[in-house]
C-alpha cells in the first residue's frame, strides 16, 4: 500500500523525515528532484495545502522532528482531509530567518499554502510572521516564546501557542527567588535569549536581589567551559539559563563534568523534553517550565489518547513538542472547519472564536493580540532516573486561577501590541 495515500500510516522515521526527496518517495512526488519540498499528500485531487515551516538543519532540529511529527498526526486523526477536502503539507527547511523568510515566500506563492505554521525558534517564526503579515496568510507558532511575536511585532495573521517569556519567568521566578537572590544570567545571543536576560534581571532586582553575572553566549557554542568557570567565580544562588536545544544538552553535560550540577542549581523556562533527554540521566539536573509532559497524569483524555498514538507509531514517547505542533495544528484544523473556508479573512475570524476546555480553562487566542491563553507546567529533574525517558517531577500547573492567568499574561492596556484591523 502506498503510505501517503493513507497520511503515511506506518509512520516516517528520522532520515525520512529529514531528507526531502526520501520523505516523497513512497509515491513517487518529487522523488528526483532532490530539493523538492517535503509533501505529505493525501490524495490527488483540489487538494487544502498548509506549508510547514521546522528546521532540518542546526541547533533546534531534534524539536522540529516532534513538532513536524505532531502536525502530521493531528492531520491523521482527521483522516489527512477538511471541509471533505484532501489536505497536503508541504514541508520545507528553516535554516536561517532569511532562509526561512525567503521559504515562506515559497509556500504561499509557489505551492499556493493556505496556511503556515511553524518557526521552531523565536527568530524564525519572527521572520516569516513578517511573510504571512505580507501575503495576509493565517500563520501559527506553536514554539516560540520571544514576547515581541504577540507584542511589538504583533499582526492580525500570526498566532502564537507558546505562553511568551514574561509568562513563563512570572510562573518560574518565585521559585528561583526562592532558592536564593543571588542570580546568574546565562543566555543565547538572540531574542528568546534576551528576553529570558531581561525579564529574569527585571525580576530579580524588583525583589530585592542582584545579578552577579550575566554573560550572551552564540548559537552552537561548543565549549561552555570559560564561562562555567566565571560562574563558579561569582558564587550564584542559581544560575538562570536562557540557551535552548541542542545548546542547552552540551552546556549541561559539562556543567556535571565539571562538578557544578551538585553545587549551584540550575533553572530555565521553555524548555524541551528532548533537550534533556540529549543530556541523558546522568547529566540531567534543574528546575524547569515545560508547556506540556506525556506522564502528568492530569493530561486530558484526548492529550492521552494522542501521546498513545504518537508512542505506537514512532516506539518513542510523544514530547512537549509533539503535543505543541499537534495541539497547533488541531487549531488551524479546527478554525477551517469552523470557517466552512480557508479564505484568509474567514479563517482569522474562526482562529480568534476557537475555544477548547482544558483542565478547567477555556484555552483560546486573545482577539486583541492572538496569544493562546494555557497553563504551563514547573518540573524538577527527579533525584533516581529510572527510565530513559521519564525525566521530570511535575511540582505544579500555573497560573491556577483565571485572575492568576490574566495577571500573568497582562490585559490589554499592558500589551504591547497594536493590532491592525483587516
């Protein structure tokens, strides 16, 4: 049987998922044109085309795999159609913000996508907010968390699932502050870097403490070593990191190889389950905001349902990125329906009415800047590993209360956004 004609039910593994001219090879798509767009085709005819935008390259690779895999099932679960339409994702790579830029260019004006979703890091999805701004195309981020996607840079097309910074450093501050005020800023030299720097710094100095250090360390730093050793100098209460991905893996394997992780404790907001599940049991220590984890046993029936689907498909647990770009698609999915369209204009109406009720809230986007509403949740690394992927102690779900969640996430006097009408 061809596996495309059934949304590839046997599922794609890693290399297939990352080689474009593999990933359609099955039914022959594109099969010799080597640097043909991934496309996951249904069927045939008038088909609905949505363009996928996760890295197949670089630092954040191993979370866009999961993010692809969890679009590619939300699709599934609806058998691969909408609106009795046959649905293509077309699938291409995010090297760079202008890479990704000049992609998202491609979807819409050369595979005629009705749709984006994708931006597996905040300057990514930065870039092609700005294209599916241009081209008045409904685009969901699922990943990314800089505060200016939903803020500043904000525009009636784009629609972020990931709760901003300032969020997750409301939910995951207190319990630093906690451990001590004496805090050291360790973060990536890019937007979600710099935001994490100045919303933790903000943070810290209005209750009283300090930052002793703070150092803006490059994408795909090798060796952490120098500034481990600055760390270690400054005698830190915590240090606070902001560096994500495969960054995040190689800085904590050397922070154990050094000593340092039964020393000072180490926090960090939005973080992966595969960027631990890289460090391995050994190495993995912190206190962490996670959006979403397949063993919290207060997932709802669906989320359950669809982690058992993932883990029999790919024989691995589904992660937080898994449940991201299902849970992002399942939006998109649902608003088409909603829209009885996909006539962009119909299509953001239907984004900006869609509504689920999940653990007691009603998680939808905000009209006045289309950030999804959802708790998070704060976990600790537990002390005795046993499975190879059950890493995280979940210690709480926040904010709890809705007056808690429009604190946290700021009301719309506060927002930065001025959106645009259409």
């Amino acid at each position: 049987m061809d596996d495309t004609k059934t949304g590839n039910a046997r599922g794609l593994s890693r290399r297939q998922l990352l080689t474009t001219a593999a990933g359609v090879g099955a039914a022959g798509i594109g099969a010799q044109l080597l640097g043909a767009p991934f496309v996951n085709r249904a069927w045939a005819a008038d088909p609905i085309r949505i363009g996928m935008l996760w890295a197949k390259t670089g630092s954040i690779v191993d979370q866009a795999e999961y993010l692809a895999q969890g679009c590619q099932l939300a699709l599934e679960q609806r058998g691969n159609k909408i609106l009795d339409r046959p649905v293509d994702l077309v699938w291409l790579d995010e090297p760079s913000p202008q890479g990704a830029q000049q992609n998202a260019e491609r979807l819409i004006s050369e595979q005629g996508a009705v749709a984006l979703i994708g931006g597996a890091m905040s300057s990514l999805a930065l870039a092609e907010s700005a294209v599916a701004n241009k081209h008045k195309v409904p685009f969901i981020a699922p990943n990314a968390a800089a505060d200016s996607l939903t803020g500043s840079a904000c525009n009636p097309y784009t629609f972020r699932g990931q709760p901003p910074v300032s969020v997750h450093t409301k939910v995951l501050a207190p319990y630093c502050a906690g451990i001590g005020k004496k805090w050291y800023l360790l973060t990536a030299a890019y937007a979600f870097g710099q935001d994490i720097a100045d919303n933790f710094r903000h943070y810290i100095e209005a209750n009283g403490g300090e930052v002793v250090g703070a150092d803006s360390v490059p994408i795909g730093t090798p060796d952490y070593s120098s500034y481990i050793l600055k760390i270690r100098a400054a005698q830190p209460d915590v240090v606070i990191g902001g560096i994500s991905a495969s960054d995040l893996t190689t800085f904590l394997k050397q922070w154990k190889e050094l000593g340092m992780s039964s020393k000072i404790p180490f926090a960090e907001i939005a973080v992966g389950n595969t960027d631990l599940w890289g460090v391995g049991a050994q190495a993995a220590a912190g206190l962490y905001t996670l959006t979403w984890y397949y063993k919290n046993p207060d997932n709802p029936a669906d989320e359950q349902e669809m982690a058992e689907q993932y883990q029999k498909k790919y024989n691995r647990p589904a992660a937080d990125k898994t449940w991201m770009g299902w849970f992002g698609m399942r939006s998109l999915l649902s608003s088409i329906e909603a829209a009885g369209s996909t006539e962009s204009g119909k299509l953001v109406k239907a984004l900006t009415e869609w509504k689920v009720r999940r653990n007691g809230i009603d998680v939808t986007y905000r009209d006045f800047d289309h950030q999804m509403i959802n708790r998070l949740l704060v976990a600790g690394i537990k002390p005795k590993i046993t499975d190879k992927w059950d890493f995280f102690d979940v210690k709480a779900e926040l904010p709890k209360t809705p007056a808690d969640i429009e604190a946290a996430y700021g009301t719309e006097a506060q927002s930065a956004c001025k959106m645009p009408t259409i």
